[in-house]
C-alpha cells in the first residue's frame, strides 16, 4: 500500500497539478494588496475561469462518483439485466431516455457509466447514456427553455438532434466493439503508476466478504469514494485548465467572424463548445447570446456537442476507456452532430 502510495503522488500529472496549484496560490498571495498593472490582466481572467469551472463542475462530479460507488457495491449485476433486458439495439430507446429520471450533466456521467458496464450494462447502450443524459433530462429541459423562450425551435431540436444523434453513436459502437471491451483495463493503467482504485476496492472486498449477500463496511464505501474522486477529478481539473486557457487567449472575435459562413458556422460553434466546456445545465444561456450571429443550426450544434464532448470531459474520457474508443467516439460524434444541424438549417 505504501508503495502504491508513492507512486501515485510521483506520477507526472499529479505532479503538475501541485505545481499549478501552488502557483496559482503564490500569485494570489502576491497580488493582494499590489498594483493590478504589476500582474498582467490575463492572470485575474484565468484566475476566475478556472476556479468559477471548479467551482462549478466538482460537487457534480462527486455525485457522480458517490453514485458510482454504491452502484458498484449494492447494485447486483442480474438487476442491470432485468432492467435493460434486451442486448440489441431496441434497448438503446429506453436507455437514451434514462436521463429523465437520471439527471446529471457531463461532468458526472462517465463514471457513473463506468460503473454499470462493470455491473453488466452492454457497453453500447452505456456509450447511449453518456451522449444523451447530459441534455435529455428536465433541468437541462428548463434552462434551455428559458433561455430561448423567443425561439423554442432550438429547445426542441437539441432534444431530437441529442436523442437520435446518441442512438447512432450507440449503434455504431454495437457494431464496432461488440467483442471486445472499451473500458481501460487496470492492468494497464498499474504498468502507467496509475493506482486502480476499483482494483484495490475489489482485492478489499474479496478479502473481508466472502459471501455473495453481504453488503462493504462503510470505511471500505469511502475509501472507495476518495480514490474515485481523485481519479476522475484529476483528469477534470487538467481539462479545466486548458479550457481556461482558451477562454482567457483566444480571439474568440476571430470565431464568430468565420461562423458567418453557413457551412462551417456549425462547425466552428462545436469547436468553440468543445473549447470553452460549459456545463451543459447552463450552456444554453451562453449560446442564446450568439443568436443574432449564428444560423439556429450552428446554435443547436453548439447545445449537442458540448454536452457531449468537451474538454474536461475528454479527459475523463481517457481515464476511464480505451484510447481507441475515445477517438472513435469523438470521431462518431462530430460527424453525426454536424450532419443534423446542417440539415436543421436546410429545413427548418
């Protein structure tokens, strides 16, 4: 354990991340009470991005990673099965409706899915889930009917588009990776120094349960949920800070200009959703803002693909499945989002 231990704490990114972090405390330190022209401006603008997105995405992904936990160790795999009892592509309806009464964004999503495909959940309609419960739930709903009460077109098609663009994305990976797994195998994440928590939860629980119907102590619960937590928010806070970047550099002048063109206006809305990785519970009051300059296409592009990939949530990604899926997956996504909101723009 000890060892373990170690190499944890010296694996690269856990090291720039204290490195970042104390940074940023010491600049903060040294600019209370120092003239603001001492400091450029850019740091207080990163400063409060990047602490606003923490702030913001963190409680989510620890509820994330609490539920995950408890499904891992009270949800018993023949209850998966009975409730996505069809294997083929039919379950893929249910399971893309399942945010209506599982309501959490991107940020907490992955591992939560991770979760359930260890318990049983075909992986196809787990990759469904990740791409649809971050919009097809009422408080993403609301939000993004307040903040297009002028045009409700756009509520309505980043529902659709969201709901048919996740049964493509879940089809496609049925197709693709029906025989073999996506999840990263902790193998492989031990030979990288990285601690595989649901590993040493597992060796734990074998070790003091020997019986089938016998629930974790509590202490092994929040064990559990420490190692989760830091696993998945160190990838998150890693994304946060590149999206911050961008936020704070980028002319984003320059990409509305080049979003004028009817072709690559939703192009460039998606890269700009990727880029700055809002929430998907608070992105629609961000989009309505480019209303006067974008096509309602280009909009609703923007609404879909940023709940479904951003930053921050990329970099989840990675930890959490195959390299190859990730690309595939994003590959898949941009192609099948960009296709409906070209053909929103054409006939709507």
């Amino acid at each position: 354990m000890h060892t373990s231990t170690l190499k944890r704490i010296s694996h690269p990114m856990t090291l720039i991340f204290f490195v970042f972090l104390f940074l940023l405390i010491y600049f903060s330190e040294k600019t209370n009470g120092i003239a603001p022209k001492q400091i450029p401006t850019q740091f207080y603008s990163f400063n409060t991005i990047f602490l606003s997105m923490v702030i913001e995405s963190l409680p989510f992904i620890l509820i994330g990673v609490v539920i995950s936990v408890l499904i891992q160790s009270y949800v018993h795999e023949n209850f998966i099965h009975r409730l996505f009892s069809g294997r083929g592509l039919l379950a893929m309806i249910p399971a893309a409706l399942t945010g209506i009464v599982f309501p959490i964004c991107e940020c907490a999503i992955i591992p939560v899915i991770r979760s359930l495909i260890k318990k049983g959940l075909p992986q196809h309609l787990g990759v469904v889930m990740i791409a649809s419960i971050p919009i097809i739930n009422p408080i993403v709903f609301l939000s993004t009917f307040y903040a297009f009460q002028n045009n409700p077109v756009i509520l309505y098609a980043r529902m659709t588009i969201a709901l048919l663009a996740a049964l493509l994305i879940g089809g496609s990976v049925y197709f693709l990776f029906r025989k073999q797994s996506i999840l990263k195998e902790s193998a492989s994440m031990r030979e990288t120094g990285v601690i595989s928590w649901q590993a040493f939860y597992e060796d734990a629980h074998h070790r003091h349960h020997h019986h089938e119907n016998e629930r974790p102590e509590l202490h092994d619960i929040f064990l559990h949920i420490s190692g989760e937590f830091f696993d998945t928010a160190k990838y998150f806070i890693f994304g946060a800070i590149i999206a911050s970047s961008f936020q704070t550099f980028f002319n984003q002048h320059l990409l509305s200009t080049v979003g004028a063109n009817p072709s690559i206006g939703p192009a460039s809305m998606m890269g700009m959703a990727y880029l700055l990785s809002v929430c998907s519970t608070s992105d629609a009051f961000l989009a309505s803002s480019f209303s006067g300059m974008f096509s309602p296409g280009a909009i609703t592009a923007f609404l879909v693909f940023g709940a479904m990939l951003d930053i921050k949530n990329t970099m989840m990604l990675v930890g959490a499945f195959k390299f190859r899926f990730v690309i595939v997956f994003m590959i898949l996504s941009v192609t099948v989002v960009y296709i409906f909101s070209r053909l929103m723009d054409l006939f709507v």
